[in-house]
C-alpha cells in the first residue's frame, strides 16, 4: 500500500469537490459551462456515494465531483470519503470544500487499505494532499494504527499465532524505545498464571504473557490488557463450523491495544503505558482443559469451568490480577468475547463498561466525536449470582444464558479490585461487509476514541 498523504503543494493535485443533492443546484451553476455541460450529461445527480470524474480541454482529468449526504441528513456517513479510494484512478489529490477534512482524510486512507500478503493486487498509487489546518502527523498515526489491526486480524493463524503476536509486539517495543518481557510455557505456572497456561496448553505453540512497558514511572499509569487468543476451536466444547471460520480474529483485543499503544508512545503521552497480551490457542489435543475443571487464578479465585469455548475471559483474568497489583490510574481490557454483545448491539457498536460515571461519559463523548462508536451497558449487580459455583468461587460463564455480555464483564471484574479506574470492552473487531472506508474483514475498534480520551485525560504535550 503506498503512502497516502502528501504535503500540501506537493505536485499538481486534482481537486475534490463534495457535493450533495441539496447544494448541487447551486455547485453546477458555479462549473464552467463545458463542465456543466458534461455533468448534466453524465446524469449526474450528487446522490452520496455518486462521483464524476471532468475532463479538461486536453483530455486529462480536471476535478472530480462527490456526493455526500445532505447537510440535514438523519445519520451522515462522515466516511463517505472512503469510496472515493476505489473509484478515482492514480493520481494526487487535494480537497477543495470537504465538510470535514479531517474524517475525509482518514476515510481516503482507509478505504485505500487493501490485505495483500496472500494475493497481490493491482495498487494504484493514490495520494492525497494534507487538508489545510489539519495535523499530517496526527492522520499518520491513526492510519498506522487502523493498518496495524487490519493487517493483525486478517492474517490467518497459521501465520498469526502466539510467536508471531510476541513477534509484533517486539516490533513496536523496537519501534518506540519500549520494554518487552515475555514469559512462556510452563513458566506460566511457575509464576502464577494457572488460567493463562491451562487455555494454552494444549495447541502447538506454548501459551504466554506479553508485557509491554514504555514511559516514566512517575507518570500516571495506563495500563492495557488485550485478548489474544490466535485462534479459537471452542476447546472440548467445539464449535459449529460456521461459528469457527472467523476464529482467526479472535486476537482482535491484543491486536487493538498494540494499536492503541502506538498511538499513545507515537504522540509522546506522558503516561508510564503498560500493555498486557495473553497469547494463546484455544486447541484441542490429550491435555486440553476440560468443562468442570477448576483452576486456580492469579487473583487467588478458584474457576469452574461451564464451557471451554468460554476461555477468553480467563487469559483476561490472569493478566487483568497482574496489572492490578500495580494499582493503576486506568485499567483498560478489550477483547472480542460475547456473541451476545452482538446480538444486542450488532457488529459496529461495541458495548462498554465501568463503574466511573465521568469516565462513561468522556469515553461516550470522545466516541462520538471520533466517528468510533460505542455504547455503554450496566454492570448489574443481581447478575453476578449468574456467576455462582457450587464447588469453586465462581464458574466461568453464566446460568440460564441470558446477559451474556454482562456476565463476562461481572466475571472480569472480580479480578479488578485496586486499579482507580477500570474499562472493558466487548469489541468485534470485524467488517461483515464492506462500507465506505471500511473494508470486509478485520477492523480497528475503539482505538480511535480511546486515543482521543487519554490525551485529553494525561494532556498530550
């Protein structure tokens, strides 16, 4: 994928001109009568989605016409912009009167995203140049991040598992001066990860704990905890086919909290930044954990096992009681856990959880503010006897099936009890389908609100 942005004043660039059906009367009146000529030709109507490429007197392409949605429109898509990647032909581009130059951009840049590690494509090469008052470095670092947890999740398990998750870690660590330990196989056990190990233990690669560490100490502590399950069968509770064919991007939380990691250390956040990745594969083999197992956690609780398939949760345990001891001022985990979360809220809105009111809103504000939408559910108190074991402290999923999604984060916040402030999300992680700027595949979820939440909590220097 070629780079997207350009300076601005770098090479002839074409002009962009939106448009929507309630302001092309007056926008066609403004062409030159050739260009009117030919639009009106074209039978082009300023419908969203809809462009025109003019042609100037010579033959080559003068500006492009796009359709976005009226300007009171009931639910804009501020990332109409992303169609525009697939529709124009090599060339560099500038915007002449984007509503919103800076979503434009980064709609551009996503859209222009192709996964090409398997079938090569042709690429044209598009360039965009900077919007004025918009910040190039700012849309760089978003764009790397989104291209990181693309590129993560839709890299089958093969070639994406616990090794080559460490391996992407390591690359960043490299990349911004950062900490890394790991720690492996059996010396899970050895320091107190039972629930780590006992998930990843029976697949080919051994199961470990990435910790990522970057920033002063004397900063507030910012702690992330991403699920990075590699690939997920269902364990002895196997899956149907139909539900294992996307378990590839069952990594998708450790993939979203490295991309979150990189914007934090790219702007330079004053924050000591702590990333925990629980890598593993949720394998069947002779030693694979079975339903009614117990297991001790770090945390000190013990776990009965309802449902193997249940397992992301329990990586997120271990490593949630690790970085609790430390007490940090934010304590953020993400992983893509419930089918119910989607049953409730559907695919492109992750639900949210925390005890902090202002912290729900700010998040709540920041998601909107960024086009990354979540939406906040209860932690309901009454559900937690969902959670009740006869034999252990708690079993690893609920009774009776309902409230899946609550259940889970009742479950992960047992092991949360010294952190001053505490966040879980329920990400997907995944484009169904493709929609403008979002390609069918693996998606970036809440990184972008998130990013924006932390630096107008710790102040971006």
């Amino acid at each position: 994928m070629h780079p997207v942005f350009v300076p601005a004043g770098h090479g002839a660039a074409v002009p962009i001109r939106f448009v929507s059906t309630a302001t092309w009367e007056a926008a066609r009146g403004n062409l030159d009568p050739a260009a009117r000529s030919f639009a009106e030709a074209s039978g082009f109507a300023a419908r969203a989605g809809e462009h025109l490429l003019l042609p100037a007197a010579d033959g080559s392409l003068a500006a492009v016409l796009f359709g976005i949605d009226a300007p009171l429109a009931s639910a804009p898509d501020r990332f109409m912009a992303g169609k525009l990647a697939g529709v124009l032909p090599t060339g560099i581009y500038r915007f002449a009167d984007a509503p919103e130059p800076r979503f434009s951009a980064l709609a551009f840049a996503f859209g222009h995203y192709r996964f090409d590690r398997y079938k090569k494509r042709d690429d044209k090469d598009l360039r965009l140049q900077v919007p004025d008052g918009v910040d190039a470095a700012a849309l760089s670092r978003t764009v790397e991040a989104v291209t990181l947890v693309r590129d993560l999740v839709n890299t089958p398990a093969n070639d994406m598992g616990p090794a080559a998750l460490e391996q992407a870690a390591r690359d960043l660590a490299a990349r911004h001066g950062a900490t890394l330990r790991v720690i492996v196989g059996d010396e899970l056990l050895a320091q107190n990860f039972p629930l780590i190990h006992a998930v990843g233990r029976a697949a080919g690669e051994a199961p470990r704990l990435i910790d990522l560490t970057w920033g002063d100490l004397a900063h507030p502590k910012v702690t992330l905890v991403g699920k990075g399950v590699c690939f997920d069968s269902g364990g002895l509770d196997i899956k149907p086919d139909s539900a294992m064919l996307l378990m590839k991007k069952d990594m998708g939380g450790a993939a979203t909290a490295l991309a979150l990691a990189h914007m934090v250390m790219d702007r330079r956040l004053p924050v000591r930044l702590r990333v925990l990745i629980p890598a593993v594969e949720n394998a069947i083999s002779g030693n694979a954990f079975r339903p009614r197992d117990i297991y001790p956690s770090r945390k000190g609780l013990t776990v009965e096992i309802g449902n193997t398939d249940a397992e992301g949760r329990l990586v997120l345990a271990d490593a949630l009681a690790l970085a609790d001891e430390e007490a940090p001022d934010l304590l953020i985990d993400m992983g893509t856990l419930t089918g119910a979360a989607r049953v409730a809220l559907g695919p492109e809105v992750p639900p949210f959880y925390t005890h902090d009111d202002g912290l729900a809103a700010d998040l709540a504000h920041y998601a909107d503010a960024e086009n990354d939408p979540l939406w906040r559910l209860p932690l309901w108190r009454p559900y937690d006897a969902m959670l009740d074991s006869k034999v252990a402290d708690l079993g690893n999923v609920g009774s009776g099936g309902f409230a899946g999604s609550i259940v889970c984060a009742l479950f992960l916040n047992r092991f949360v009890s010294a952190a001053k402030a505490w966040l879980h999300l329920d990400i997907y992680a995944w484009n169904p389908s493709a929609k403008p700027a979002r390609p069918e595949g693996g998606e970036c979820q809440a990184a972008r609100a998130l990013d924006a939440l932390l630096a107008a909590r710790y102040g971006a220097p």
